[in-house]
C-alpha cells in the first residue's frame, strides 16, 4: 500500500518530514490550516495517533501552532525557518559526501547543468 | 464503563481435546485503538475473536464492553461490530435488502448512516452480492457493520483475498468512518506489513499463548534495531539479539532493550519494524521460553 515507510525512523518522524517538504513547498501557506488529523490519517492510511505525533513534532519545531478547536496552522516565519534549517542540514551532512563525490570524479561547477528544473 | 477496557482479558485457556487453542492469555483493549492480533495460522487468533465475542467458552476471566461474553452473548453482539473470518453476505441478496435486514436485527445499526458509507464505494444499493466483486463485498460488509454505533469492532482477517487496491480501500473507510478516538478496532491479520502503520497497538499470539502485547510507539522504545557491518556480526551476535537479518548487504541485529553502550556504537540505530518483530518472537520457540 501507498506511501511505503523506511526503516530509517519511526513512521510519524517520516510523515512530520514529508509535511515538512510540503510546507517548504508552500502548500499549505504560512497561515493556512493544515488538513485534520483525520483527513490526513486517512489519506496515507495510517494510524491517527501517529499523525498527532507527527503534528506535534512539527509544532515542537516551531512550525505549526495549535488554534484551539479549528487545528493546526502554519506559523508565520515558518518557512524561513525551515530553510534556514535545510540548508544547514545540506551544509553538514549532504555536501561533504557530495563534494567528495564530485572530485573523485573531476567535476567542477561549469560541468553541472545548473539551468534545468 | 468511562475509564473502562473495552476489552479485558486475565488468563484465557481453551482447549479442544489434546490441542490448546488459548494457553493463557491476558490482554486489554482501552477506547480509541486500533489494535493487530497478529499471529501464523494456527496461533489462536479466531478462538481467541470468538471468545470474545461469546461464541466459544473460555476458561478465565473475560469482559467485553463490561459483559461477560458467554452469559450476554446476545446483549453482546447487538453492542458491537463483528465480522467473522468466515464472513459471507447472502449470495441472492441485493444491498438494500441487507440494510433492511440489519435494521430489523440490530438495534443501534442506522441505515441512513450505512447508505452514507456505501457512497464512499462503487457499490449501489441495488447490486446484488453476487453481482459484486470481492473488495466491494468487503466494503458492503465493512459500511453496514460499521453503521452500528458500536465502541468496538472486531474484524477477523477481514482483507483475505483482496488485492492490494480493495485492501487499501477498506482500510481507509476503516481510518475514515469508525476510528474517532473513542472506539476501538481489533483487526487479525497476517499481513503485517501492510497494517504497520495503521495499529496503533498490537498483540502477537504465538501457539495460543500471547508473545507479545504492546502499543507501537513502545515498540520504538523497547526494541533496538542495530545496521551494521558484516565486520561487526560476531560482537553484535555475543549480545544475544532476538533476530539478525540481512538488507541490502547490511545485517541489522534486533534487540529487546537497549544492548550495551560498545554494541550500540558498532550500528546505526534504525526503526524495528513489525514484520521483523513478529518473525523474532513467533518463529524460533525456544526464543518466545526466554522471552517470557
């Protein structure tokens, strides 16, 4: 069944990143409800309790805030700090692997389509 | 009945002749659950579904819903959702008929509320059963046992025989429509991979006695998963993991509890998953002896 869950972390650290990528995508904007707990527990078929978990680690992160009664919204700056903590995460732990990469094999910048989406 | 289990079993044996179904077994199931029974054929999961529902007596203690299965069957089965392993609809009937059906039988079924499920489905209410196919027949079944305003459902291996897109939806009219966090779901199957991240608890009968009984996020806890390098097996193997497998040329070691501090700085941590557990806990007997 859709979507498939690595092993790599617990299924509601899984979901809370994949919610993240949304968000950095802008969907839903800063403001914005997110989908519920149920609607959302439906539509990757998992346990709602999970999805709570994974709301809540958003919210630890300062992403989503809770409006009591009408769910949870994306925080303004949200975004920002999402990014922010991207590009660090890319900084320390992609790009030396990357880098390492490209210069075993002899590839500078001018080699790479920088263009194409 | 507020702070209740739904389900509260102490000590469950049944025995047919020489050969024990249920060896044993306690378990509980509080409000707003969705509990696997997971376990090889054989391992006593419809007993243990009949017991619950008063169509075999038991030996121990059992409360379903605060009655005694055996004595209210009949109080029984009109509080509850319950589709048995061998469930069929009538081959001649049309849908309608059966929400017709249902409401002469069960006093807290709403067919108003069955005909809002089937909606969900590609299933009209004119269809005869026989008319339809094997995953619309486990919706129909699913849409009219859940327009019992029930506190909990009991399904037993209710996707057997379903291809994947049937199951996938019947598990989403099962997320939709009845878990609201106040009732519970016991589902048996064996199709532990699929139902992983559905349950948020789940018990594991091994040979009629339970394995193990535990919500998935104390699984996370409890259970350490270690991937590591070939180079690594031997030291991993002097801790006494529950299972070693391989993936993808790495072998992760299971463990029950974290090992010690020089094992776990040989492996990465990684989820422990279901289908892995079930395997450690149900295959080897001589492990499931230690583990109890």
């Amino acid at each position: 069944m859709t979507p498939t869950w690595t092993d790599q972390a617990p299924i509601y650290q899984q979901l809370a990143d994949r919610l993240a990528v949304q968000l950095l995508d802008g969907s839903p904007p800063e403001g914005e409800a997110l989908p519920s707990v149920r609607a959302l527990a439906s539509q990757y078929v998992i346990n709602p309790l999970t999805v709570t978990r994974a709301l809540q680690a958003l919210s630890d992160h300062g992403l989503v805030e809770s409006r009591r009664g009408l769910g949870m919204f994306v925080m303004a700056g949200a975004r920002e700090r999402l990014l922010r903590h991207e590009r660090e995460q890319f900084l320390q732990k992609d790009w030396p692997a990357l880098r390492a990469k490209l210069k075993r094999l002899g590839l500078t910048a001018k080699d790479l389509n920088w263009e194409s989406t | 009945m507020n702070n209740m289990n739904l389900i509260e079993a102490k000590n469950l044996t049944l025995r047919y002749g020489k050969k024990t179904a249920l060896n044993d077994v306690s378990v509980a199931v509080p409000k707003g659950r969705v509990v696997g029974l997971l376990g090889h054929n054989g391992a006593g999961k419809t007993s243990l579904m009949k017991a619950l529902v008063g169509l075999l007596p038991v030996q121990g203690s059992l409360s379903v819903l605060g009655l005694e299965p055996t004595k209210n069957r009949q109080q029984l089965l009109t509080e509850l959702s319950y589709i048995p392993d061998v469930a069929v609809l009538p081959r001649w009937a049309k849908v309608h008929e059966l929400i017709t059906l249902m409401s002469q039988l069960q006093p807290k079924f709403s067919a108003e509320r069955a005909r809002t499920l089937l909606k969900r489905t590609s299933v009209s209410e004119n269809d005869k059963i026989k008319s339809l196919s094997k995953g619309m027949v486990a919706q129909t079944h699913l849409a009219l046992i859940a327009a019992i305003d029930a506190k909990l459902m009991i399904l037993d291996e209710p996707t057997l025989g379903l291809d994947v897109i049937s199951r996938k939806s019947f598990y989403e009219m099962l997320i939709d429509e009845w878990c609201d966090g106040e009732r519970s779901v016991l589902i048996s199957t064996h199709q532990v991979e699929e139902v992983e991240a559905l349950l948020s608890d789940v018990i594991m009968l091994d040979e009629g006695r339970v394995a193990l009984s535990i919500s998935l996020e104390d699984i996370d806890r409890r259970f350490v998963a270690l991937n590591h390098d070939p180079a690594a097996a031997d030291a991993m193997a002097a801790a006494h993991p529950l299972l070693r497998y391989r993936e993808q040329g790495r072998t992760t070691s299971l463990f029950d509890g974290a090992p010690p501090e020089h094992i776990t700085s040989l492996g990465q941590r990684v989820r422990p998953s279901l289908v892995d557990l079930f395997m450690a806990l149900t295959r080897n007997p001589a492990l499931n002896n230690k583990q109890a």
